[in-house]
C-alpha cells in the first residue's frame, strides 16, 4: 500500500511539472500505434495509382516501422515508374541488409540494374532471385537478358525452363527460336516458330521469320509457300515483296 501511494505521489509530481509519465504500458501502446500507423499509410499506398503518392505514403510508412520490407519494395516499384533507379537501388540495397533472402527484391534491383545498363549486376540479381525462388517470370527476365548480351545457349536453356511451365505464349517461343537461329541450329528455330505460328495464326511476321530459316536452308518451295501466306496477312510486307520474286525464279 505504502508503494502505490508513493507511486501516486511520483505521478502527481511528474504531472504537477507538466512531464508526461511514460509506463511499460504506454511504450508498447506506442509501437502498437507505430506499427498500425505504419499498415495505414501502407494501404494508402497501395490504393493510389499515382506514383509519387505511393512513393509519399510508403515513406511516411518506412518513416514509422523502419523495417517494413513490403513498403520498401512498393516504394522500389513506384520510383521504378518515375525513372528514380538509383533510389530503387538504395532501397533494395536496405531491404536485403535487413533480410537477404527476399527473392523479389533481387529481381527488382536486376531491372533497375538493367535500366541504368548495370547487366552484369543484373544479371547476378537475376539468378540470386531464382536461388531462392525459382520463378519462371525470373526465368523470362534472365532470358532475355542473356538473348540481348549474345549469350544464346544461356538463354535457349532458360527459355525453356519458362516453356515447360507457360506452354501458350508465342513471344518466348519466337525469342527461343531467334536464339537457335543465332546459333546456326535451324531444326529448332523452325518448330519454335511453328509453334508460335499456332498460338497467333495471323502474324504475317512470324511466317517471314520462317520463310528466312528455310531460305538458309535452300527450300525454296517452302519458302514460297509460308511468304505468300504472309502477305495474305500484311499485303505491304517490304522485305516479302523484295525477295520472294528472287525465290520464284529459282524453282522455276
């Protein structure tokens, strides 16, 4: 009793001074209230589609729970849309000394290293993002990472990996198929674009691109055959109409 009274008497003290008095009680309130401060400027962030909104309410978000992981990396992809690549790096650079094992953090470090033409960073992020989860969309990105850098072999194999798990999209199977161009391996380039011909039946490109494999290869009626289906699709096609009088000639 003489404790609480002597407690009491403190307070009234500290009071009277006009001094807050700050309990264990009131510590843990405050950085419960930090923390749901934190999630409300968070969710605002994650509403507007204003980039430099989101970049203003994940910092006011980041400013109250320092160790917000999602709201550095939200704020990462908002200053990603406004071109600000080295804040993106910092950012990432922060999220990964907090925790190293966040794969999408690697991945989009990788594509602010790619914008600001940092490839082998980006390249380096690309596959600590798949170490860690083996995404096929982190495939794709080192894909065509490897495709731009000439680095075709790389690229054919993780092209394929995104291929056994994303069998209907016609873009990979052209890029997988440029690449065994490139590498003078045209057998695999014909059924990639093969491929791709029956996913987008209408592309007239995509029969140019198999009319210029055949023509390598000297199969002329072949090549005949897929040019004039790809100007029943696109009539003005240039490099068609330049060439494909060239190849009549020879199976005359």
């Amino acid at each position: 009793m003489k404790k609480l009274i002597l407690l009491l008497t403190y307070i009234g003290f500290f009071t009277a001074c006009g001094l807050q008095v700050v309990t264990i009680s009131d510590q843990g309130k405050k950085k419960t209230d930090d923390a749901s401060t934190a999630a409300g400027w968070y969710s605002k962030g994650t509403v507007t589609t204003d980039p430099s909104e989101k970049i203003d309410y994940f910092t006011k978000a980041i400013d109250q729970k320092p160790d917000f992981t999602s709201a550095y990396l939200e704020r990462v992809r908002a200053y990603l849309e406004t071109g600000n690549y080295t804040q993106s790096i910092a950012d990432i650079d922060s999220v990964v000394k907090q925790n190293s094992d966040v794969a999408d953090a690697y991945n989009i470090r990788a594509k602010a290293y790619e914008a600001t033409r940092y490839l082998n960073e980006a390249l380096e992020d690309y596959t600590k993002s798949i170490e860690i989860n083996p995404h096929p969309r982190t495939y794709l990105d080192r894909a065509n990472l490897y495709k731009e850098r000439k680095r075709y072999t790389k690229a054919i194999l993780d092209y394929s990996v995104v291929l056994k798990e994303i069998k209907d999209n016609a873009d990979i199977y052209i890029a997988r198929g440029v690449c065994y161009q490139k590498l003078n391996q045209p057998n695999p380039a014909i059924q990639d674009y093969r491929n791709a011909i029956k996913l987008h039946p209408n592309d007239a490109d995509l029969y140019y691109n198999l009319g210029s494999i055949y023509w390598v290869q000297g199969r002329w009626q072949e090549v005949v055959d897929v040019w004039e289906k790809c100007l029943e699709l696109d009539p003005n096609h240039a490099r068609v109409k330049q060439y494909l009088p060239t190849v009549k000639k020879k199976i005359q």
